[in-house]
C-alpha cells in the first residue's frame, strides 16, 4: 500500500477524534443551522454549519477590543460524526489565515495533525496502556500546521473566493494530496486559545529537541517565534503523574509579557512573518512532507493497537 492511501486511511480513521464535542460557554444557539439563512452570520459565536456560512462571510473576524485575533467559534461540518463536532484549534485557524493569504496573493497553510485534541486514553493490557501513552507523545510532536510559499495566481484567488467553505477546509488537508512528498514544508505547532489570560500553556513534548520548530501561539493575542524562545521563558513546569491522564509528561506556564517581543498584531503579519521564517531556512526548520506522511502512519498503528484493546 503507498504512503498516500495509508495517509487517506489515517485521515478517516482519525474523525471519530477529530474534535472537542463541548459546547463553549458563550455559545448563541444550540439549534444546528444548516443554512445561514434568517440568522446573523456576523456573530462569532453562532453555532452554524460550515456549509451554510456564506462564501462572502469570513472565518477570521480581525481584531477585537484587546487587539486579540479573532476567528468564528462554532462552526461544526456535517457527515464527520453522528454529533456534528465544532470545528476548533487548527482547522479554525487554517481556514482564516488562509483567507489572509488569499487576499496577500502568497502563502498557504495547511493542516497535517489528525487531531485537534488529544484522542481519549484507554486500554486493559498493559500492551494497550503503553500504546495509548505512545499516541499522545506522537500526537504532541506532531505539527498541527504547516507553511509553504505558494504564491497566488488572479485565477487561484478566484477559485477560493468561490469556493464554498466546506471545500476550503477540504483543500487544506496536507494528507490529500494538496502536497506533493518532495515538497519542502515548514511545520507549525500551534496554540489556541479564543479566552484572554495573562498566561498561557505550552506542552513540553512539543519541543522535540532540535529548537527549530515554529510555534503559533494566538491566546488571543497573537505570538510567533521558535518552540525554544516560549520554553527558555516559561515561569512555570508542571511535571505528570504517571497516570493515562497525565501521559503527555509535562507542560510550561508562559506569561505572555514574557513573550512580548514575538507578538504579532494580526493574521496579515501571521502569515507575513510565517513567510520569512521560511526563506530565513534556519536549519532544522524545513521538512519534506514525505517525512510527516510516515509520522501519521506511525500514528495510526499506535491508535489501531489502543482500538483493539478497547
């Protein structure tokens, strides 16, 4: 079997945990709109289809009072489970600042990670035990995003501003064939959070030792640097037990006026700086995409030995 059918097999395998079922506390209308007909689709927190979002509506909303990035909060896509799930983290995400690099004419952003969260821990042997631990070390270090230099022609900016946005989110799955194995990716782990706090958490497993990973974080503020500059800086490390719950090992605290020189103002600079991360080709920072296709393999047999258990 090729890497590209194995990588289309995580891909479904990997819906039933795509993302957080709860509902945020500022949720306007439990009712599942299908369509955003006779509804306000300019406020954030509708709960709407994807696919009844307007083409014209947009996913990133700007800045709000605080100068916080702003994106719409309960979209959820129809078909991925019997419940519907929110669309959260790096889907969210992707979609809005891709609409940044649409109107820029450079960049694209993609998803790669299967999950938006970690998938729930389980399993009676120890055999299954120890491979749920392995899924969720392998899912923090694996990037939720990545960033590659595409530059837009007038008729690819055409074809997504007609596109409908379920087929945006479509396109955006790095595992379907919208990139090819030789090309050469800048992975991006990402941090969200929609609720202002003064601090924010990085899990410590995102570091994957070589200091060259970019870490987005938007909590709502926006904050872009390598994964080392949040960890060197953090006030606090809060080490797991040994319990499932606590598998990832630790995570830092990281007060964001400690970060304040890595804030960027809005998703335009996002994507902008994104841009020059990747020309800098700092070593270690670029990845072929080949390399992360055999990392969600790797995934998905750890997952299959924690299902089969269960």
């Amino acid at each position: 079997m090729s890497i590209q059918a194995i990588a289309d097999r995580v891909f479904v395998h990997a819906t039933n945990y795509q993302v957080q079922k709860s509902v945020l506390p500022m949720e306007r209308d439990t009712n599942h709109h299908e369509s955003g007909d006779d509804v306000d689709e300019d406020d954030p927190y509708l709960r709407l289809n994807l696919s009844g979002l307007a083409q014209s509506k947009p996913v990133y909303l700007g800045l709000d009072s605080n100068a916080g990035l702003r994106f719409r909060q309960n979209l959820f896509v129809s078909g991925m489970s019997t419940n519907a799930p929110y669309l959260r983290g790096m889907s969210t995400v992707a979609l809005g600042l891709n609409e940044a690099c649409c109107q820029r004419g450079k960049g694209k952003v993609f998803m790669v990670a299967m999950l938006d969260s970690v998938p729930p821990l389980k399993g009676h042997t120890a055999e299954a035990r120890k491979a749920s631990r392995n899924v969720v070390r392998a899912f923090y270090r694996m990037p939720k995003l990545v960033y590659v230099p595409l530059r837009w022609s007038k008729k690819d900016q055409a074809d997504w501003n007609s596109m409908t946005h379920t087929n945006r989110y479509l396109t955006l799955n790095a595992r379907a064939g919208a990139l090819m194995y030789k090309d050469l990716v800048m992975p991006v782990d990402l941090v969200y959070d929609p609720v202002e706090k003064a601090s924010f958490q990085v899990d410590a497993l995102i570091d994957d030792g070589s200091g060259c990973k970019v870490l987005l974080a938007i909590v709502p503020k926006a904050y872009l640097g390598w994964s080392w500059e949040f960890h060197q800086r953090a006030t606090t490390t809060h080490m797991g037990g040994s319990s499932m719950d606590n598998a990832a090992g630790a995570w830092h605290v990281v007060d964001e006026d400690d970060v304040a020189d890595l804030r960027v103002g809005d998703a335009d600079q996002v994507v902008e700086t994104l841009d020059e991360m990747y020309y800098a080709k700092t070593p270690g920072s670029l990845v072929w995409m080949e390399s992360l296709l055999r990392g969600m393999i790797e995934l998905d047999r750890q997952l299959k030995i924690m299902d089969s258990d269960w």
